[in-house]
C-alpha cells in the first residue's frame, strides 16, 4: 500500500518531469484535485498542471516541510518560476511578465486503500499577482476609511 508521502513525492517527481500524463494513476476514482477557484476531476488534472509549467517553464518546487499522518499528510513548499508563458487563472489569463517570482503553497493530501482520494492546494493568489507585478483594478494599497475615520 502507498502512503501519503510516497504518492506526493510521485506526484510532484511527475511534475517537474513534466511527465503528468499519468497523474491521475494517483488517484481513486471518485477523487478531487483542488485549489483556489478551481477544483478538478483526476482525469482533468493534467490539463490544469499543464497550464502551471507552460506559464513557469522552469517551475521548481522547494520542499520546507510536512506533516503525515495515518490518512494523509500537509505538505508546505515554496514554488519559483519564471513567467514566460501564458497564465490562466480563475479570474482571467495573465500575460508572461518575464518575472522570476516564489509562492508558497500547503497542500493537504487524502489518501484512501493506496491512492490519492482528495488533494488541496492551498495558496495566496494575491501574493502570486503582487509578485508578478500586477494590479487589480478596484483595490488599493492605501487604507480606506468609514465616516468615522476607522479603517475598513
């Protein structure tokens, strides 16, 4: 049987491979992959990484550490990449900054008779969007204030 370590470090192996045809080997059936504003079937997911390591051709994944458990583990690292490809996002596409930037990421791996059956990739898109140099229109950096002077 496959713990949850063992199936994390074939899936990111696979990913940096760029070998992540057979990412869904991984995972049970009736499984999910998913991360801020998108959530996928495994079947899916190679179409999702794909569009990760063509924004970041060079994605590198930094590992800072993990917790394992019977179940499943938490797993914290430190992603980098340049963006030079095309960025797709829940909120529309980026276009390559040129940028060399880092993001960290947790992610929460299930793991059910030996395979992946639920995998959660937590991450900040506000910190990834302020490291490629971008700006939201509607937000601002400054302070807002109610009548009374509060900050909101």
């Amino acid at each position: 049987m496959r713990g949850a370590d063992r199936l994390v470090e074939q899936q990111y192996a696979m990913l940096l491979r760029r070998d992540v045809a057979r990412l869904p080997d991984l995972y049970a059936a009736d499984a999910f992959y998913s991360m801020p504003g998108v959530t996928v079937r495994p079947i899916e997911l190679p179409a999702l990484l794909r569009t990760w390591t063509g924004a970041f051709p060079d994605l590198s994944v930094d590992p800072l550490g993990s917790v394992q458990t019977a179940g499943g583990a938490a797993v914290e690292q430190r992603l980098t990449g340049t963006h030079t490809g095309v960025l797709h996002t829940p909120f529309g596409t980026v276009a390559p900054t040129g940028r060399l930037v880092s993001w960290d990421v947790v992610d929460v791996v299930r793991v059910r008779r030996g395979r992946i059956a639920a995998w959660r990739s937590y991450f900040d898109w506000g910190q990834l969007i302020a490291a490629l140099g971008l700006h939201v229109d509607g937000l601002s950096r400054e302070a807002q204030h109610d009548p009374l002077g509060l900050p909101v």
